[in-house]
C-alpha cells in the first residue's frame, strides 16, 4: 500500500484578495504535494479560507456588504488565483462550511465537558489584524504614544467582555517535552527557539470567545458567545478530514507537513498543538514556518501601491516562470524582497538562456546531425568530459532528493541549474559541431545521447515546479506519458530510436 502523506497550507483570511505572500505558501505546497505524489505517496493536500472574525467582519461593512455576500466572492478570488496557479489541492475548506461549523461546535462542547474550556470574564489587549490577544506588558508604543500590536504595529483596542477559556496553561509541560522529543516539530530551528521561549515564558490561558460581534461559529449552549477566530480556524484541519469519525481522517491524520508564514507558526505549535492534546489526538510530525516577502524593500501594502498580484504575474509572465522565481530566488525560511527586475533577470539568465537554449541547442543538433534520431550508443563515458556529466546525472537525483525533502526548494534547483549550466558548458567544450566536421560519429553520438539525458532528467526534476515547461519538454523529447510518471529514473534509460520533436522556444526572452 502507498505511504500516506497530508500536508497543508493556513487558511487565508478573505479579508481582501490574494498576493504573492499567499501564492508563495500555496505554491510550496503544491509543489512538495506534486513531488510526494510523483514518488508514489498517496498525498492529500488542503488548503482553504478563515472567514470568520472582526477583521472580516469590519472589512465586509466598509464595502457595505454582508459578511456572507462579501466572503463569497473574495474565495471567488481565491479559488481562480490556485486555478490559474495550478494548484493540485484535493480539498478546499471554507470555514463558514457547515461542516467545519458542526465540527468546531462538537470540539467546543467536548472540552467544556472535559473542563479544559470554562467561563470567566477578559480583560487585556486585541489586535484587530493579527485577530490576537495582548497583555499590556506585551505591547509597544507609537511615535503618538498610542499601544500597538508587537507584531503588526497597528493600535490595538481595549477588551472587556465576558469569555469561555482554554485552559492552555494545562498543557506547558506536555508542549515543552514534545519540543524536545520531536526536534524536527518545527522548522526550522530558529523557529524551534522561538516557540520554546515563548512557552518557556509560561502560558495563560486562551479566551476565545467573543460577544461584541456576531460574525463567527456560535457556542451552541450559549449562541452570543461567538468562537474565537484562531479557536475555530485551526480545526479545518482536521474538520476538512471528517474528524473524528470518516476513514479520510483516520487515513491521514496526522499531518505530515503544516506549511506556513512564520508569523504563525507560534499559532500552531502551541495553541493548534495543545488543542489537539487536550482531545487526545496525534500532534502533527512538522510545522514549517517560510520567510515573509517583501516588495523593493518595503512591506507590501496597498497604501504603498507595492502588492504583487500572482494573476498578472502569470498572465504576462507564463505561471512556471513565476513558480519557479518565488521558489528560486530565496531559501524557503528566509526573508526575500521582490522587484520586477530581479523577476526579469532570473527569468532571462535561468529560464531563457540556461534552459531554453539547452533544449534548443540540443534538438536542434540532434536534427542536424542524425536526421532527429536518438543514437544507440554502448559506452556513454567516451571521454573524461562525458564521464563527469553522467557522474553528475547519478548524483544529482540524490542531492535533489535531500533538498526537497527538506524543503529547500531553492537549494533543490540550484543543484538542478547546476547539471544545466554543466551541461551547456559541455556542449561547448565538446563542440559537436567540429566532431560532425571531423566525422567523429562514435564521440558525437555520445555527446547528443549525453545532452538528451540530461534533458529528460531535468524535465523530472523540474516538474512539480514547472509542470507546464516540463511537459513541453518531454513533448520535444518525444517520450511517451509523462514526466512526473517516470520518477525517479536513474541515467540511461533505453531511449535509442526515439525522434526528436522541436518545438517553440520555451521562454522568449524579456
Ligand atoms: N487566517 C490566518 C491563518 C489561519 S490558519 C488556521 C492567517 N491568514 S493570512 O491571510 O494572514 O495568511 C497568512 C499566510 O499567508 C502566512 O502564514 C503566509 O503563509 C502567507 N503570507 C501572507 N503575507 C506574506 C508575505 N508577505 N510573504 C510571505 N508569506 C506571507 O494568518
């Protein structure tokens, strides 16, 4: 039976349309859920919306809509920016689904049964944005010596409301002894740090419920106290998953990746963690917190005028090139700043010239040398050039491999660009063109047949990136079925007679 695998991605706020920052989770996840997939894993990959809260709520009456009409349309938004990202989720789960309501209600009583959730009353701290709860000690000031959220510097509001609690304060010891059992829980490390201190710094317990709004999931035995936005989201994951009862969540729970922005990750480690303590259920293997994004140096922002809508980006670019760029240019933990001119570098030297011009060099040789037919050839090591692109074809599986397992998808394709760099410069090195002149059969045949292999392995890596590209390639190498079907196939496989089909080039250049 195939291993199973279950990652995710947060739950957006539809509080306005998506950006790069939400296409960059959702594209990291699309393309670990394609690798996986590719590898033979039975994969479930869930992504989705948090429509519930304040923030919505407020951003809803600003357009003078009702919460409901205006949430339908911003996952209108959503849902057609993963279309036309080609994102392969096999779930999308809206929080305001009555499934996930039923589910959040049924959690709510259990553990107010269990007396893990009580009543009292709140008085502290709340940011709007970040729909988080303050204590006073924890905020900052502003140049108006007004209180602002630590985290995303916006006044915060004063709260005093009655309240259920999660008794989160039960569960320090157990969350800081899974930290050290489990140290791959959270990546990465300095993420690890983060979320140990914080909980080393002691807990209080969670308030999470509401009364002064009535747009959220209401507590059944007491409907004028509305779910706590964070209380209800988290449980998508496994409200999308039938919990506690369909074979779908008994099947895939627990989750294997829980992608995210760093920013939240505290959210999962610790509430989302307890939480599942407190209902005796699995904690999930990782929680993996990427970098944030910002746009020419500033923070994307619509007041700025900076935002970076992954729609147009496709439509003027082609969707592979933005899937590669996002996923190329930074380390996946690491903060990265976006510019348009960087986007056309990377597109012109990566895609244009180092890939396009492989493919394009080599069909283009192949037709002219052997009428477009793949040559047979026994000894693919004919010179020391030739042994060193097919050691390099051997190792790079397993380099690639390592990588992206540990999502370091920047990392993976640069071990990729390394082969295709390699690769280009052996074509010069060998100049086909002179063996042709000197008739060199044996060596040219060896060369081209070198050159092919290397394409066919480069359209296997780069497929869960860019599946359209790869696809195109696959097609100009004439193989039958399709890329991600031939994972992983080691150097050398039986390939004499095919004849090649050049195409269009695959980047135009910019
Ligand atoms: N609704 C909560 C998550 C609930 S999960 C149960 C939320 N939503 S959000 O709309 O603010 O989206 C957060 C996610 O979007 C981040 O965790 C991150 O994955 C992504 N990003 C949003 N802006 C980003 C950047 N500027 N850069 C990179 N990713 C960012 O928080």
């Amino acid at each position: 039976m195939p291993q199973k695998f279950y990652i995710t991605t947060p739950l957006y706020y539809v509080n306005d349309v998506p950006h790069i920052g939400h296409a960059y989770t959702t594209i990291g996840a699309d393309v670990f859920a394609r690798y996986k997939r590719s590898k033979g894993f039975d994969v479930f990959f869930l992504t989705g919306t948090d429509e519930h809260g304040q923030k919505v709520a407020q951003s809803a009456e600003k357009e003078g809509k009702e919460p409901k009409d205006f949430v339908d349309f911003i996952v209108g938004r959503y849902k057609e920016a993963w279309k036309t990202l080609q994102i392969t989720n096999d779930d999308f789960l809206r929080t305001t689904d009555e499934r996930h309501i039923k589910t959040v209600q049924n959690i709510f009583e259990t553990l107010l049964k269990k007396g893990l959730i009580y009543k009292g009353d709140y008085e502290g701290w709340y940011c709007v944005t970040c729909e988080t709860f303050w204590a006073e000690s924890q905020l900052e000031k502003n140049q108006k010596d007004e209180k602002i959220c630590p985290d995303c510097g916006k006044v915060v509001n004063k709260l005093k409301e009655e309240t259920y609690f999660f008794k989160l304060s039960a569960f320090e010891n157990k969350l800081l002894q899974l930290y050290k059992d489990k140290p791959d829980f959270v990546k990465p490390k300095s993420l690890l740090n983060e979320v140990v201190n914080f909980v080393k710094q002691g807990l209080k317990d969670l308030s999470i419920t509401r009364t002064t709004f009535k747009w959220g999931v209401p507590v059944p035995s007491e409907p004028q106290h509305v779910v706590y936005v964070w209380f209800d989201a988290l449980i998508n994951y496994i409200s999308a998953m039938g919990y506690p009862d369909d074979e779908r969540f008994k099947k895939f729970w627990p989750a294997d990746v829980q992608l995210m922005g760093k920013e939240i990750v505290r959210f999962h480690a610790v509430i989302w963690t307890a939480m599942l303590m407190a209902l005796d259920i699995p904690t999930p293997q990782k929680v993996f917190g990427h970098g944030w994004w910002t746009v020419e140096g500033k923070k994307m922002s619509k007041s700025f005028g900076n935002v970076v809508d992954p729609i147009e980006m496709s439509e003027k670019f082609g969707v592979d090139a933005f899937r590669y760029f996002i996923l190329r240019e930074v380390a996946f933990g690491n903060d990265g700043d976006f510019s348009m001119q960087l986007f056309i570098n990377r597109y012109n030297a990566d895609l244009a010239n180092d890939l396009g011009n492989l493919l394009s060099r080599t069909l283009t040789m192949i037709d002219k040398y052997f009428e477009g037919n793949i040559p047979d050839v026994r000894d693919h090591g004919i010179d020391d050039l030739s042994k060193d692109i097919v050691n390099l074809l051997n190792q790079t599986p397993v380099e690639f491999d390592r990588c992206v397992d540990k999502m370091a998808f920047s990392e993976a394709l640069e071990n990729v660009w390394k082969l295709i760099s390699f690769a280009n410069a052996y074509i010069e090195q060998e100049a086909p063109w002179v063996l042709a002149k000197k008739g060199e059969t044996e060596k040219l045949s060896c060369v081209l047949f070198n050159l092919y292999e290397t394409l066919r392995i480069v359209a296997i890596f780069v497929s869960p990136f860019m599946p359209n590209s790869s696809l195109k390639i696959w097609q100009q190498l004439n193989l039958p079925q399709e890329p991600e079907k031939f994972a992983p196939v080691p150097f050398g496989m039986k390939i004499a007679g095919i004849k090649v089909k050049k195409g269009e080039p695959l980047f135009p250049r910019r």
